[in-house]
C-alpha cells in the first residue's frame, strides 16, 4: 500500500510541476526506484528501504557520438553523496554507457548499460560489479 501511496504521489508530482519523464527501475539484488526528471534533475526512491536520491547531471558532448555525463548524486536519509561520471557512446538505436560511482570515502560500483528508446519509452538493461542486473522503464511525459 506504501508502495501505491509514492507512486501516486510521484505521478502527482511529476504532473504538477511539468516534469518530463517518470520510471521505474528494478534490479536483482533486491532493490528497486520509482524516478522523475526534469531537465538535468532526479528524484528517485529507493522502494525498499524507503531512501531518496536526488540526482544534478550535466552532460558534455565530446564529439557527435560520444557523450561525457556528470552527475552528481546525493542519498538523503545516508547525507553521502557521491559523483557518478559515465561515459556514453550513443549509436543509431541505442546507447551504451559504463559509470563509475565513487565519493571521497571510498569507490563504489562500476556499471555498464544499454539504454534503448521506443517512442516515449526507453528502456534500460544493465549490469554492475557487485553481479546485480538492473532493468529500467521510463517514459517521456
């Protein structure tokens, strides 16, 4: 039910404030996010351990079909934030991407994904270090 009330409220959210995309992203170790975005921001929740994540990206493009992103990225409930810089080749269809999380603690995951548009959705399936896959919707709004 707790679930239902976020996404609702998510959706509400995302309506009322012009957002422009929303998603869902589950993975295989257990831990899913509901996202917005708006231009370069996120919010995404952590479903099951009830965490927020807001997310600032810039992105530069560093020739026609390779793109630098640079996010920052901060976990409310842990105040650890963390720079995640991804590489992204973007080809006809698809694109491909490898990120490297890390703060001034210690570093954190490598990820490799493929992000496939139709339409107004895109798709995600990727995979990280710690051997987690990670499937991802989001929808242009």
């Amino acid at each position: 039910m707790k679930h239902l009330l976020i996404g609702i409220l998510l959706l509400f959210t995302n309506l009322a404030f012009g957002q422009n995309k929303m998603g869902y992203e589950m993975r295989t170790n257990g831990k899913s996010y509901l996202a917005i975005q708006h231009k370069g921001f996120e919010l995404r929740h952590r479903t099951d351990l009830k965490e927020n994540r807001f997310t600032y990206r810039h992105n530069f493009k560093v020739d026609k079909h390779i793109d630098l992103s640079v996010p920052l990225h901060y976990k409310v409930e842990k105040e650890e934030p963390t720079l995640e810089p991804r590489l992204v080749y973007k080809f006809d269809k698809f694109k491909v991407w490898v990120q490297k999380e890390f703060n001034h603690i210690r570093w954190c995951n490598t990820a490799i994904a493929i992000d496939i548009p139709k339409g107004n959705v895109t798709y995600r399936i990727g995979w990280d270090d710690s051997n987690t896959f990670r499937f991802r919707t989001m929808i242009d709004l």
